[in-house]
C-alpha cells in the first residue's frame, strides 16, 4: 500500500481520495482553502467560502453515467446526498409527473439534481469518514523530485513528494486534482520537465448564471429540454435540490458586447425571456446577488506520456487538471470519476514501485478509455461556436456533421426511441455507440436533415437580441 498525496478536496479530488482509500493507501488531501464545511448544506450554500472552486454556485447537473458509476463504485454516497437533499431526476423525464411513462430500463437515465455545493459537502463529509485526512489551509507550491532510475526506456525526474506553505510533504504517488486552473505546467518546469504537451482551444464560452428558490417548492413547467440553444444564445435550465434550480445563458466568450449588457440583471433577465416559457423561471426568489459570471470556458487536454515515454513520474493528473471540457456538455465530473476508477486499477496491477510501468500504464489506459470522449466534446465546441458566429451574421451554418447532430436533437424531440439514443450520447452510457448507429435511427436522421437544412436554427437574431438586453 502507498503513500499517496491528492492535491485538491473539491468533488474531483474526493472522489480519487475516497477510491484510493477504499483500497487500504494511506490518502493525504492537500487543500489550499482553509474552511472546513458548516454544519449543513443550506449553511454551506451560504457561507462556505472556497475561492478554489469557481464553479460552486454556478448552473451544475452530473450526467447519468456518473451516478451509475458513484453508485457502483462507492455505496453508500449517494443515499448520504439524496438523505441531504439531493433529488434523484431522469434525464428522460426531468418532471416528476413524467416518469409514469418511463420503461423500466430507463433508470439508466437516472441522475441527481442538486446544487453542486451540496455534493461538495457531502463528499467531503464522507472522505473524512472514510479514512482520509484532509488538510487544509494548504498550499502546494512545488514539486520535490530526484533524478529518474536508469531504465533503458526513461530518465524522466521522479516526484517524491511536494512543497507547501506548510513543509514538504513526501509521497509515493502524487495526485493532482486542482482542476481547470491546475498550475502543473509551472511546477513541471521548476523540476526540469520541458511539457506537458497542452492542447487548447483559441475560443470558448462565457456562462452568466442566476440560482432561484421556487415558491411551493416545485419546479417551474417546462423543465424539457434543459438546454436550449437559440442562435447566438444559449440557455440552460437545470433544477436541484429544496426546490432550487438555476438559469444560465451562454454566449461565445469573445462576444463582448453581450458580456457588458448581460452581467447586469435586467438585461439578464430581459436575454432569458426570450427563450420560450421562461417567463415562470424568473418567478422564484432570487439566491444569488448579481449575476455569475464564468468566462473564457474552452476545452484543453495536457499529455505527460508519449507511447510509453513519461515526461515525469510518480505524477499524474487526473480529471480537470488533465483535461477540461465545456461544462454545458455536463462531462466533467463523469469523466474524473472515470479517470479515478483507471489510476485505482492501474495501481491495483503496478503499485507504485514501479513508477514508469505505472505511468505509462496509466496514459495508455487515459488514452483509450477517455480521449475519444474529449475529443467528441472539442467537435461539439468548435461546431456550436461556428454556429453561434454564423447566426450572429445572419446566416446559417452549415456542416454535414452538425447537420446530423442536429436532426437528431430535433427527431429526438418527436420519437422516443430517438430520444433514447440522442440521451444515451449525451450522457455517456455504455451502449450508446451501438444505439446511435442502428440502421433504422441513422436513416430516421438523414430523413430529418432536410428540415435542418431548409434555414437557420431556431431564435432571434442578432439585432433582436441587442435591443432585447438594451434596457
């Protein structure tokens, strides 16, 4: 069993720590905010101070397939965030009246809807009980590194451990989970290590959210589909746990024009209105102050491994620390649960004594089992933006790729078998592969695409918009 240090308790983090806990390693979290959770979420929601997770109080939904896996591969954290107010949702059927439609299979759907700050507080609960020592207050500033083994295929620098503003702290394994804002590329360069090699896209997008608490304690109607993207705008409409839910519109983060109207409310408000029955959404009383705002979100992805050439080792990076897709697509935490459960089996089979075997094991594995996920999420990114510039120009976008995807959408909309597939997709469910590939689907679809193409996707234009949020 090793010594394993995990650089960040936020959910991505806790995760990997709970997992490698469960495993009998001896799991210190290294966390450079230094408030502990208050003594319940709605405290938490409200006073919980945790700079090193931007996203907390943004719009926030975990795919199916992270449940399915939370589930499975740590019992009991589920039931401790439904019993804190997590509500269990399907993808299917978001409305709880909806569900009387639903086939037995589709459980596979099942997700939890609930403000990321609860999940955040119960994992964190939960890694402390499992046996993980978090410390606090705590932040890393460096690598500590010797000089590889003379193996015949690497001198690659060995990480022993690292430096905080606390002391060195020693490690067999070092696990960096600091997600999107990771700042690896610097330590690696103080070690000597010229990379990682980063991928990254030149655009992205800007999320402007809002929380709300309805009434009653219900949802708003209208809660299909959660994300809709209207020309030049998007929005999503995501509910949660104690009759709370979220609004977040997205623009192109280089659209400057709307980023200076939209951070006020008003016109925040004035831009959500024009999405179809938003109207009731607005209703609820307010949870935020002003509007968040989340810029510059784009997809990157860092290599420490070519073939089974490390640049380093005793280092890995897991979840956003190795690679960040755009939160509308919802991937994030499915993938890092992914990207622990393949560091825990590739330590299950090499340990940490052989520190190039398990890296290189380890990014074989990251290759394989997550990069085709990546870079399905960068087409999205690329052709979602290519429309979003086309529409604000007054023309449609047109690509026999984005054309397909977005038949689907609208079939899906119509045929339940089509929505199946386009959900089994989007959320990342084994199997999906085959169902988006039927015969019968795929030539639904092609029959679909002459709709798509006959004109430009639905919402207002360019000038409709700016005079909408010019109030």
């Amino acid at each position: 069993m090793a010594s394993i240090v995990v650089l960040g308790a936020a959910l991505g983090g806790l995760q990997t720590a709970l997992l490698l806990a469960d495993d009998g390693h001896q799991v210190t979290v290294l966390e450079r905010d230094p408030h502990p959770p208050p003594s319940d979420p709605d405290v938490a929601w409200a006073r919980w101070h945790r700079p090193g997770i931007p996203q907390l109080r943004l719009t926030h939904l975990p795919l199916a397939r992270w449940l399915q896996l939370t589930e499975a591969q740590l019992p009991g954290l589920v039931g401790q965030m439904t019993a804190a107010g997590a509500v269990r949702m399907n993808a299917l059927a978001p409305e709880p009246g909806l569900r009387d439609g639903l086939l037995a299979a589709d459980a596979r759907f099942d997700t939890l809807a609930a403000r990321r700050c609860l999940l955040e507080y119960v994992t964190t609960r939960a890694a402390e009980a499992g046996g993980v020592r978090i410390e606090r207050g705590v932040a890393c500033r460096g690598l500590r590194s010797r000089p590889g083994r003379s193996a015949p295929h690497s001198r690659a620098p060995h990480v022993t451990g690292v430096e905080t503003s606390t002391g060195p702290r020693a490690a067999d394994l070092v696990v960096d989970c600091t997600g999107r804002r990771s700042p690896l590329p610097s330590w690696l360069r103080d070690i000597g290590v010229p990379g990682p090699v980063e991928e990254a896209g030149r655009r992205g997008f800007t999320y402007y959210c809002r929380y709300f608490r309805s009434a009653d304690g219900a949802l708003p109607a209208s809660t299909f589909p959660l994300i809709e993207e209207h020309g030049s705008l998007g929005l999503l409409r995501i509910p949660a746990d104690h009759g709370t839910y979220s609004l977040g519109l997205i623009s192109r983060s280089d659209d400057h024009e709307l980023r200076r109207l939209l951070r006020h409310e008003r016109a925040w408000s004035a831009a959500v209105r024009l999405f179809p029955g938003a109207d009731a959404w607005l209703e609820g009383g307010s949870l935020t102050e002003g509007v968040r705002i989340m810029a510059g979100l784009t997809d990157r992805k860092r290599t420490l491994y070519d073939a089974e050439v490390p640049l380093v080792t005793g280092l890995v990076a897991v979840g956003d620390a190795w690679a960040v897709t755009v939160p509308s697509i919802g991937r994030g935490l499915a993938i890092s649960l992914q990207h622990s459960l393949i560091l825990r089996d590739v330590l299950r089979k090499h340990g940490t004594g052989d520190p190039v075997g398990l890296v290189a094991a380890f990014g074989r594995a990251t290759r394989e089992g997550l990069e085709p996920v990546y870079w399905q999420s960068t087409s999205y990114t690329r052709h979602r933006l290519a429309e979003m510039d086309a529409h604000a120009a007054g023309h449609p976008y047109r690509h026999p790729d984005w054309d397909r995807a977005r038949a689907l959408t609208l079939l899906a909309g119509r045929d339940p078998d089509a929505l199946r597939a386009e959900r089994a997709g989007a959320h990342l469910l084994p199997g999906a592969g085959a169902e988006m590939s039927a015969p019968a689907l795929v030539e639904a679809v092609k029959r679909t695409m002459a709709e798509v193409e006959q004109g430009m996707p639905p919402g207002p234009a360019r000038a409709e918009v700016l005079d909408a949020v010019s109030v």
